[in-house]
C-alpha cells in the first residue's frame, strides 16, 4: 500500500476539532450541548439575497470569470467606499471564501521556506494554510490581561529577520475579538513600508466594531499600497458561512496578477453563490446595524456573566463575535472535556475552543479558551450559566479530588 | 516594495490563455469568435435541479460538513453503484469542483520533490497543482497517430523513479478524447501495486464515452483499493462548471484521513452549489441520454470535418468533447493568433488552443490544436467552415509569403 505524504498527515487542524467526538456521544447520551465553540452565527443570513438567489434564471451555470463577476466587484469597490477605501473592481479578486483568498495571498507573496509574524492567538487554519505554502509561521505573544493589544511596534520590528516577508493580523480579531486602532495600523504600515513587508489583514469582522469605534482598513494606509493585502469574505458579515465568498483586495498589481493566475488555475469561484453576495451589496443597511446590535447586546453578556465567576481572567471585547477567558484550571482542554462527557446543568451543557491551540508558542494558553458568542440571548444566558456551575463544580475539593483532574496548579 | 513570491511569478498558465486577448479585440472589431478553445458547454444545466436551488427554504447558509452534506454523499455513493463501484458515504469528500479534488489528492499523497507520471497531452491546470505542492511532473508522450493511445504499461514501468509516487491519468482524456478500456486500467492497477503507487484517475468524463464503449471505473479495480484516487465534478456531466462541485473519491484511509483535514481546513464545500449537486441525482437519466447523444453528434461533424481538410490529421475521440488535430502549419499558436487577428469568413473566425501546452516535453504539440465541441450543431458547422477557409488561406502561397508566417516546415 503506497504511504501517504508527510505533509498529509501533518495538516495542522482547529484546536476544537478532537473535541467533537466528545460532543457527538453528548448529544447521543441525551445531553443538550450550547456551542460557543465554532463561529457559525445562529443569525438568519438576508432574506432579500436569498430571494434574489431564488429568482435567478440563469440556464447554464457557466464558469464565471476566474477573479469574480465584473458586476460584484463593481459592487464590492462601492461598498469598499462606504468606508473610506477608493478602490477599482480590478483590485478585487472573487474567491471560495476567505480561505482561499489567504491562500492566494500566502502563495503569490511568499516562497517556500520564508515567514510571516503573527500575532498569537490567531486563527488556528492560518497554520494549515501557512504548511501548504511550507511558510513559517513567528508567533508574537498578546496578553490577557490587556484584552489582547498589539504589542509595541518595536516587538514587531526585533522580529523581523532576512526571511520575513510579511504581518498578517486579523482586525477585529477571532479569536481574542481584540479591536486594532487607526493609530496601530498606521504604525504597523509604516513598518512594513520601512523593511519591504506585506501586511496581510484579515477585515472579515469589520462590520463589528462596537463603543462607537471606528474601523479602520489596512487599504487605506498612504504609502503602504504596495504592502497591504486585505482578506474579505461574506460568511460573518451576513452570516453566508456556507455560500463560500470571499475576496483577496490589493493594490499591489504583481500581487494581483500572481493571484489571478492561482484564481484562473481553479477557473471560478462558486456561481450561485455569487448572485447571493452581490444581492447582499444590494441591500439596505438596517440588516447590518440589527446584525451588529444584537452581537453587541451578546457580547456584554458573556463578558458581565464572565466577570461574575470566581476566578475568571476576561476583558470586554472590542469587536467580532469572539472573547478569550482565563479558568482557574491548569488544562482547559482537559476542563472543556469534562464540560462534555461529565458535567451536566439541566440536562445541558457547553462546548468551548481550548484556547492552547490558538497559540504558536508551545505552553501558552493552557488555561485560556475561546467563547464565540454566536447564540441569541436566551441561550447564550443558559450556555453561561452551563459554563459558570460547571467552573463551580469542576472546582469543587469533590472534582478536584479525582485522579487526573487538578483543576490548579496545586 | 516588496517583491512577490518566485512561485507566484510562475505558475503555468492554461495553453489558450495567452490568446485571450487577440480573441476580445477581435470582438471588439465586430467579428464573431467561435469558441472551440474552452470546455464551457452551450449545453443547459438540468432545469429540474435548478428548480430545486429556487425552493431551498434554508434561512441559515450555515457551513455544510467539510467532506460535504451526507445527504448528498449517500446519493453519491448510489449514483456510483449504477457504474459497478460499491462504496460508502465516507468514501466521497465533496470539494470546489475537481481542481480543489486534486489539490487535496496530490497533497495528502505526494511530498514536495516527488514525482506523478503524466500520460501528455494532459489538462494543463496539472501544471499549477503540482507547483503548489512542488510536485514535479515526469511526462509520458502519447501520438495523435493512434488517437493517443496509452503507451504500452512497460512504457509506464520504464518512468518509475524511486521518487514516484503516482501516476496519473484523465479517463476519458481531456484535451484528447481519448478513452481508455478496462483492459488499459486493469495494467496500470497492476503496476500501481507492485510499485506501491497511487493511480490518480480523473473521471469527470465519464458519462461521456461513444461507440458502445462501457466505462470501466478505476474504483473497480480489485486488490488495488489503497492505490486508486478517483477525481469527479458535476462541471461537465451537468453543464455546471459555474457551481463549482466537485469530489475525491478513495478507499484509502489514511488518503481519505488527511483530504478531511485539508477539507476541514477550508471549512465547507459551496453549500448552495450542493443543494443543485444533490439535485441531479434525483433526476431522471433521461437528461443524460440526450446530452451524451448531441455530444455524440457533435463528434461526428468534427471528426468528418477534419478528415475533409487537406492535409489534417485527426482521430475519431472514444469520449470527452474533446478532439487533437494535426494542422500542416509549424506553429499552431500562430496560425491560432491569426485566426483570430487577420482572418474572417463571413464576419467570423474560430478559437482554438494551440497543443503545446497541453504537453509538458518542450517541442512537442508545435503544429497541433485542442478542439472541444461544445457548440451546437449549426455553431459548430459555422466554425468548422472557419477553420477551414482559413486553413486553406494560411496555407496558400500568398499567406504563406508574408514575412514571420510559414505555415510548412519549409
């Protein structure tokens, strides 16, 4: 029987994926399980784009362009004006989700064997994406306790060595839900203008930005034109996680041309789906300030709940639908376990993303998980309340007491 | 500014894509331009399938499972029996269309610096994928003297290295048409097994073979489970290369393990693209029969066509909608590029894609063309009259004059 390659079985996977099998027998026990594990949003994604899709008549779902339909990127380049980025249909590419934009991205900006900073935690999939490329991943370490902050500049800039080509940060963030300011960004720019960087930018959860802050795109740094590589998708934004739209952004024409050959290699991305996302750009804008209040009112719930259980390390998130928290535990990933196979309040409980496997640095994170607040108020309440009697009882000298399980660093 | 990867500055092209431009300008000069250079189907996609996309009630466009909804594997896995092939759900990862198939076999398969052995002419898109994963292709030359038969299996035997580690064929073939019987594949399982390769066989022809031919799937091949990965789509079989739905298909477990960690990696294939995929297999195989039979018909003015040039070589194709043909010029590309720049009959021309980038051996495929019949009946008369008044006239002593054009190896 021939092996398979090395690589294929070294594919870096989500930090909550060993856990759905303890999730699965939950469910099969009987057991209710609240996920606030995944960012798979509960909100209903427009019913306007879903009719549009509904009406289309198309015969032949032919090949669209390989960099997206002219008229959604028409589309795209006015809704990038709405904040403050003046932009070209030209400058977008169409893609299979943000997955595949960071792919095109990585491949056409870096070689086999080159880095790329991150600041860490991150979005677990950019390891696998980063292994695909063979690009080294150099973890910079944010904190906890100040909610997550960029380090200082000059923590980026000691990082940079003869093989970094690049920063990719996610702003706002998943997973820490940690907000980047202007006065960052600008910072970040001009760094990598200095040592001839691409910054890379994640704006997927630009939409959410919340106390009055004002979000500002990486494609509108003066200078940085030819560094900044913006990833998009729709899949947060009207909650179309399925649908598989994205888009890779740029002013960078080598960029653009080496994306577009990757684009026009896979030939288009998905069709049907396209006609969803233009309809979206069609739309009203009260959807998204619903959208965004309703994620706001979610995210001080969890954090005013959080702020409540003894022990509990957390912050009030400054955008997406993400929130670290730090447990009295010495392995969250050992506590997120349990939450499953042992713990039980009113015949429910809740699944979290342990937070170890958000970090690039071995030993970090261990006690920290990620929360995504993507369940309306109702559950989201119960989840925390699953949460907080769980930390309670998991806690407790009786649980503590069990072989295997120590909860502190006794 | 910071330069963009050297991976990214080559990634080959498709063989027609350099002639796109000629072919918009002469559009743009008001001549009509007959496409015979892409695989995009005039063909209408199943109205009933589309139907079905126009009553999806999903309020969510939630992310489906990363190997694809169950639902449709199980239809999968029951369209496959209808062919001789038994398998399982779990046997099918859905992916964005064939190209995300291949990436995800050749990937979980092949370590960078290792080899695959091509039959060429081959789907230049090969090309692309192997970069990606620095995947190096060992060509071996088929004839369009024999309508580009496989070579003999010990030809086969000959290429392999200690650093392959597949090989990988497209049955039928596209660019050749060519099909390859049950006794060709029972060979290459063979030799497969006792070298511990794995036979990549991309099937998305399949439906498409002529003369009373039976499709012999490569899942068939018995003892040789852990070395077959088969590539399907939905593109061609439904003339739905815009949904973009595609599968790997492999008993292998480990191959089947590390394609779901790639698949996961990306999320989900194209969900609305799924309800339309699942859809078709609902339908009435009365869809099918006519399609294959205007194929079939289309075959026969192409092939009889051909025969009537002076000077042509050309074959009848076993399947696909593909043809090669031999044109007594010495550069096919040229005589290609002024089809469309300096040639009309009757306020129109012809597309073609010149056959040397279909092979991967430089020097071979100068004079050929790849001809895929995807027009109707009068379009594809009207474009045949084209290629023929216009190979009479670059051939004749008076084109034949003009400095830079030599239509002979003269």
């Amino acid at each position: 029987m021939p092996n398979i390659s090395k690589r294929g079985e070294s594919v870096p996977m989500s930090p909550f994926r060993k856990l759905v099998p303890f999730a699965d027998q939950a469910k099969a026990n009987g057991k209710h399980v609240y996920h606030l594990n995944i960012g798979q949003p509960d909100i209903e994604t427009p019913a306007y784009a879903l009719e549009q899709v509904r009406k289309n008549q198309e015969k032949i779902l032919a090949y669209s362009p390989a960099v997206g339909k002219l008229s959604y990127r028409q589309k795209l380049a006015a809704y990038y004006r709405s904040f403050g980025v003046a932009l070209s249909p030209e400058h977008f590419i169409v893609t299979t989700g943000a997955s595949e934009a960071i792919q095109f991205a990585l491949l056409s900006c870096l070689d086999a064997g080159e880095e790329v900073i991150v600041p860490e935690p991150f979005y677990a999939n950019y390891n696998g994406f980063a292994q695909i490329g063979d690009i080294r991943i150099k973890p910079i370490t944010c904190h906890i306790e100040d909610g997550f902050a960029l380090p200082r500049i000059e923590a980026f800039e000691a990082l940079v060595g003869p093989k970094t080509r690049g920063i990719f940060i996610t702003n706002p963030n998943n997973p820490t839900g940690s907000f980047y300011s202007k006065e960052k960004l600008l910072a970040l720019g001009e760094l990598a203008v200095k040592h001839d960087l691409f910054l890379f930018v994640d704006e997927v959860y630009r939409e959410f930005c919340y106390d009055g802050q004002d979000f500002f795109s990486a494609l509108r740094l003066r200078g940085a034109e030819n560094n900044v590589v913006v990833i998009d998708s729709i899949s947060k934004r009207y909650s179309a996680c399925g649908a598989r739209i994205g888009a890779m952004v740029t002013q960078n024409e080598a960029v653009l041309e080496a994306a577009t050959r990757y684009a026009k290699l896979r030939l288009s991305p998905p069709g049907l789906a396209q006609v969803l996302a233009e309809a979206t750009l069609d739309m009203e804008s009260a959807y998204m300030a619903e959208v965004k209040a309703e994620y706001d009112r979610r995210r001080q719930v969890v954090y005013q709940r959080l702020q409540a259980m003894p022990g509990v390390t957390s912050y009030l998130p400054g955008g997406a639908f993400y929130c670290f928290a730090k447990f009295p535990v010495d392995c969250s990933e050992r506590f997120c376990r349990w939450l499953l196979e042992e713990f039980d309040y009113r015949g429910a409980t809740v699944m979290l993303s342990p937070g170890a496997g958000f970090y690039a640095t071995p030993g970090l994170g261990k006690d920290e998980v990620r929360m995504a607040y993507v369940l309306n108020g109702t559950d989201l309440e119960a989840a925390m309340d699953c949460l907080e009697k769980g930390l309670e009882e998991y806690c407790s000298p009786r649980v503590a007491a069990i072989p295997g399980v120590r909860p502190n660093n006794s």
